[in-house]
C-alpha cells in the first residue's frame, strides 16, 4: 500500500526553507563583526608594542647618557652630577657638568665648583582625545644600591673622576604598566639595562 506524502503549500515551504539556515545579510553581518573584533586586537597588540619599544629605547637613550657622562667624569678629571627631575609637570634628566672659568667671569664657590647644567632629555608626552598631554615614559623612580628608593622631585647623582658612579637604579615606566630599569655599576660605573624592574641583590648575610 503506498502512502500518500502530504505536500506543503509553495509559500510556507520557502518560510520553512529560510528559517532552516542562515540568510546572505546575516551571514555577511557576522562576517563584518568578526572583521572588527579582529582588527580591534590587531591595532591594540599593535599599540602594546609600540609603547613597550618606546619604553626600551628611552631606556637605552638613558644608558648611553650615562655611560657618555661617566666617560667625560674620567677624561677631564672631575666630578660631573646627574640630575633626575621627578616632576610630575616636568619630566627629564640632565648633567652639571664643570665650567671652564676664564678669567674675568663671574661664579658663585671656587673654580672647581662652577658647574652648568647641559645635556637636557625630555621625557617623551603623547596627546590625549582632550587636547592635553600626558607622558607616555617616565621615570617612576630612583632606587638605591641597599633597596631603598625615592620619587623625590629632585635626584642628583655624582660620577666621579676615576670614572666610578654612585649605584643606583631608575625605573623607567608606560602606561601599560611595563617597566625597564637602568641600573649603574657602582664598581665601574657602567650602565646595564634589564626589562621588568630589577632588584639589587640580597646582602651576602641575608641569602
């Protein structure tokens, strides 16, 4: 006996059909959607590493100043002193380095005192949607050879004539909360840069 297979009317065949998978508009919308989340990733991976590489190369700028400074100390034979200026308003490091005096000028203390301030860096500022500026590296802090630290406006560092340097550390910083420290060899008086905020080491009687 053959059974008799009921048909559906044209139209609510062709409704069933549509329901049953996805329509080209949705289809293309998911598509699209997919697209910008993407691309949303793409551009903020992208922005992490051009924050992460400034931050390096501010950290690298800083090492060769350092290592620029320490070299003068040795060659001419006198004392030369960084200044690290923590101001939130005014971000940026230079040196006092010593004054030829000439006779006839005028300065405040003997002559080996005269010094002058050369050689300023700027911390580099990035704008905002409101126009302002902000830093988008700064010096977070100054760290110090016994595990002590400062944020201190002001930091002043000497470099001495046998070409030795005080130890210390500076934590350079982003917004994304990457960290590279610079850190002076207080032997030699050589730079040395790490990624991440480097400790000093534990004194011998406390490993």
């Amino acid at each position: 006996m053959r059974r008799k297979l009921h048909q559906l009317p044209g139209g609510l065949r062709a409704a069933r059909s549509t329901r049953a998978g996805f329509t080209m508009i949705e289809v293309v919308m998911v598509i699209l959607l997919l697209g910008l989340v993407i691309s949303a990733v793409v551009v903020a991976a992208a922005f992490g590493l051009r924050n992460k590489e400034q931050l390096k190369h501010e950290a690298r700028h800083l090492g060769g100043f350092l290592e620029h400074v320490r070299t003068m100390a040795a060659i001419n034979g006198r004392r030369y002193t960084v200044e690290y200026s923590l101001n939130e308003d005014e971000q940026r490091y230079f040196v006092w380095a010593p004054m030829t005096v000439e006779e006839g000028d005028f300065y405040e203390g003997d002559e080996e005192e005269a010094r002058k301030p050369v050689g300023f860096h700027e911390m580099p500022t990035r704008n905002r949607g409101d126009g302002s500026r902000v830093y988008a590296v700064w010096i977070d802090r100054i760290g110090y050879g016994d595990g002590s630290s400062t944020s201190d406006e002001q930091v002043k560092i000497d470099f001495m004539p046998t070409g030795g340097g005080h130890w210390h550390y500076v934590y350079l910083a982003n917004e994304d909360g990457d960290f590279y420290t610079v850190v002076v060899n207080p032997f030699t008086g050589a730079s040395e840069i790490y990624p991440g905020e480097h400790k000093p080491p534990e004194p011998e009687r406390l490993r």
